[in-house]
C-alpha cells in the first residue's frame, strides 16, 4: 500500500530548522548527512511517527522567496497529538507561537501554530470516533 513518506520543507538554514523541529516542536533527527556539495540531506518527524519531513535549505532566489510561504498564508501542515494540553503547554513554553487560543471543533482539539518561518501549521488531537470513548 502506497504512502507518503517524506514532504519537503524549504529553510533558510540546515541548523536553525534542525534546532526548531527537534526542540520546541520535539520531533527527532532521522537523518543529517553532508552531499558534499554545501547541501544535505536532513530528515526530522514526529517522535513515533511514520511521515517526515526532508528539511532542504533555499539554494535560489526563487527557493529562498518560497521559505515561510509554501501554502499560499494557509495552514498546510498537521501535527497530531493524543493529548492536546501536554503538547501545547509543553509547545508554548518553548516559545512556539499560537495564532489563536486552542478550540473545540467537531473534529477535534486544534490550534494553529507558526514555525520558525511562519508556515501555518495545525496542532490537532482528533476527536474519538463516534461511539468510542
């Protein structure tokens, strides 16, 4: 069965963006190796998760524009948690910045978050299924 892997992430720099999604967010480095040509190959997720993210730092103008606007000004990337009140205590204290004050929705607990470069990003712990508590 197919499934998505790694998504790319532009950044300005290997080492700020290693320090952000390993720190405040948590996440652990999967892999960090030098190509050889100034570039590297870095991968980071969620502690227990399956999905990655390839952090690749802006080599162009184009790339560097790009950085904190991949979506557009829209939330494009979703972090769930199984306890939504651990993790954006945990979150807040290490400096991540909410957008907005954590509310209830149909689908579960959410707030939207900044990364370090202003990407839009959910903290979600979904709601049970109907009849499961």
């Amino acid at each position: 069965m197919p499934s998505i892997a790694l998504v790319t992430l532009v950044v300005r720099d290997y080492d700020e963006a290693i320090a952000f999604y390993t720190g405040p967010l948590g996440f652990e480095l999967i892999e960090d190796t030098d190509r050889g040509d100034g570039s590297r190959w870095v991968v980071v997720r969620p502690r227990g998760g399956a999905a990655a993210l390839l952090l690749a730092r802006a080599a162009d103008d184009a790339q560097r524009a790009s950085v904190g606007a991949q979506t557009g000004g829209r939330v494009g990337f979703f972090l769930h948690t199984d306890d939504f009140a651990r993790d954006h205590a945990r979150m807040s204290a290490a400096g991540v910045r909410f957008l907005e004050e954590p509310r209830r929705e149909p689908y579960g607990t959410v707030a939207v978050f900044e990364d370090l470069y202003g990407n839009g990003w959910d903290l979600l712990q979904p709601a049970a299924p109907q009849g499961v508590s």
